[in-house]
C-alpha cells in the first residue's frame, strides 16, 4: 500500500515542479484531491506515477503532469462556469470544481456519470451536474461558460462548442488523432473572433471510439 503523503510530495517535486507547474492553485488541488480515489484498485500502486492509467479500456485517467497543465491552462477563477467535455473517471471534474462557481459535466457513458456522482458525493462536491449525452450529435446548450474543457482528440465538429463561450472566455481542447495530438487554447476575444495558442502536443485518446484502445504497458 502506497503513502499517499510521500506519493503526492514526490510527484510534485518530481515531475510537476521541474516541468512547470508554478500555479500555488493548481498545485494545491492536486494535492488536496486524491488520485487513486478515482482510479482502478490494480492501478492504485501507481496512482501518482508519471503514466496515463486506463479506466475500462477506451478512457484513461492523464497522468498528473497532463492534469496539471490543464488546470494551469485553464486559468481558473472562483467566478467560472465551466463545461467539461468527457467526464471520464470524474477526477478532472473534482479538481476544476473545486475552484470555481459551478461545472456542468458531460458524457456518453452513463456507467461513468454515475460512478463519478458517487466520488464527488463522498467528497461533497455540491457545485457540478451532470448530462448523460453524446456531444457529437446534442449541441443544444442554450447557457454560455467562461470555461470550456475537453480532454481528448476531437473533431472541428465539436469546436461548434466555442460559441457557447462568454467573450474572454477559454476552450481548452485536444486536436489531432493519435499517436500526437495538439493542445490548443482558444481564446473568445470577439463574438466571431478567437485567439488560439498550441503550448504543446502530447498522446490523448480520441472523443469517440474509433476502434483505439490504449493499453498501459510497463
């Protein structure tokens, strides 16, 4: 069994600090909210490693480097509305939620939704809901968010999305289908004008299934 103490101190000296993750914010979040909560019990022994840890196959939890410099990316503030694109394991929703007004997370897979209800329950998260919908055919959003998050590879028809953003607001999305896919950070400057910056490119799965399944191999 691990020590999640010296687990999370190592983690941040190891791969956080020296890859820079400089916000006090986010790094107080990820070490507030544990990991392996939402993670697999075989993967627990490697809950604050540098991997991506799959959850059921065709998702996977980012590794805490990649988590990190979303939620630095993102640039939060305790006044956002954000929209979380895939909710996946739940822990990127726990970890956004805890600095802002409200989240509104989404995804296909009703099994997730609920099991990450569950978590965020127990850890008394009172300021996000959830909508068990496919993105790809209900944009039908009628409410506008100073945040939009999408932690996986996905296609120009979801960056329809950005007009659900209040002017100077940020979508921060992956683009690309693997092996590399880009992060992009869209910023709303206008109604019709956006200002996009690529700080790097990484591995992440597609938004749908296409077929490819990422295994963790050691």
């Amino acid at each position: 069994m691990i020590n999640r103490h010296e687990a999370s101190l190592n983690m941040l000296e190891g791969q956080l600090k020296p890859n820079g993750i400089t916000c006090t914010k986010v790094i107080q979040t990820v070490l507030e909210i544990d990991r392996s909560l939402f993670i697999p019990e075989k993967y627990h022994n490697i809950a604050f490693s540098d991997v991506d840890i799959p959850l059921y196959d065709t998702y996977s939890i980012p590794k805490p480097l990649l988590a990190s410099k979303l939620l630095q990316e993102m640039d939060l503030k305790k006044s956002d509305k954000v929209l979380e694109v895939g909710t996946g394991s739940g822990y990127l929703t726990a970890c956004i939620a805890k600095n802002v007004k409200e989240v509104v997370t989404i995804d296909i897979n009703e099994g997730l939704i609920n099991k990450a209800k569950s978590l965020h329950a127990n850890l008394s998260f009172h300021n996000i809901s959830y909508k068990c919908v496919d993105v790809f055919s209900s944009l039908d959003f009628i409410e506008k968010f100073d945040k939009i998050l999408i932690d996986a590879s996905c296609n120009d028809k979801v960056l329809k999305l950005k007009e659900l953003l209040n002017i100077n607001g940020l979508m921060v999305y992956f683009y690309g289908l693997p092996p590399i896919s880009n992060l992009i950070v869209s910023k709303k400057v206008s109604e019709n004008q956006f200002i996009d910056s690529n700080p790097f490119e990484c591995f992440r799965e597609p938004l749908t299934d296409n077929g490819y399944v990422k295994k963790l191999d050691f």
